[in-house]
C-alpha cells in the first residue's frame, strides 16, 4: 500500500472537512475555556497555569487570557501557592463543574447525532479507529518517542 498516497488523500479530505461548518463546531467544543475546565475537572486538586499551558501546548499569555475569562464568570479562582506564594494556582468551581457537565452532554448529544448520520457498521468503525489513535499515540509516548518515525 501506498501509505504517501494515502496521506496525501487524508490531507485533502482533512481540508474540506475544516470547510464544513458543523464539523467546525465540533472541533470548537474543545475550544480554550472548555479544554482549561476539563482540565482543571480531570486533576486532583489545584493546578498552576504553567501546566495548563503546557497541556494546551499554549503560551502562558494565552492561558492568562482564558482563566480572566472563566474567572469573570466564576468559574475559577486563582490562589497564591501555599508553598510558594510567588506562584499562583488555579482551582475549580462549583460554576465550572457545573459548566464542564454542560459542556460534556452538548458535545455528547452532538456526537451522537453525528455517529448515528455514519450509520452503526461506520460509527462503531469510527470510533475503533480514534480509539486506536489514542493507543499509537500513547505508546508512543510511553516510550519516550516524540514522533511517530
């Protein structure tokens, strides 16, 4: 098989799946806000604004940025480190919780719609093969390779 060849086709397929607006709704429910409160959900406990970035692989700037946000709405605090106080930490709220549920079961529904439109051979198709991506990815990692080479 031609694994360049078909490459390339996934690279044009990738594009015009980036043009459709509804599959851009899909890649935004993971968008910046949504990203820091699962996070912060996924964690034990406090985390600093450096590891957020760094699981974003964003600037700080950036992350600054998105906790001003969920901060406004009351759905994160920033505290001095206890240990530290030259550092900050960021902690969860009982508002993000609720809004990361939110966030889950929107994107949930969405999918779910979506998953059902593939039809059930495609869908389940579909997500063994994400679920496999997540495996190489993983493996990958575990071992201490940066790419896929």
């Amino acid at each position: 098989m031609d694994y360049l060849k078909l490459a390339e086709e996934l690279s044009g397929v990738k594009r015009q799946m980036a043009r459709i607006p509804d599959f851009r709704k899909m890649i935004e429910a993971d968008n910046g806000e949504n990203f820091a409160l699962g996070y912060l959900a996924d964690s034990a406990g406090s985390v600093s604004p450096k590891e957020i970035a760094g699981a974003m692989n964003v600037s700080s700037a950036r992350v600054a940025t998105i906790l001003n946000k969920l901060e406004s709405k009351g759905m994160v605090r920033r505290n001095p480190n206890l240990n530290d106080g030259r550092y900050t930490v960021v902690e969860l709220l009982p508002a993000g919780r609720i809004q990361r549920q939110k966030n889950i079961e929107a994107f949930n529904r969405y999918m779910a719609c979506f998953l059902e439109a593939l039809g059930p051979e495609d869908a389940a198709a579909y997500v063994r093969l994400q679920k496999k991506i997540v495996d190489i990815y993983a493996k990958n990692l575990t071992q201490g390779k940066k790419d896929l080479n």
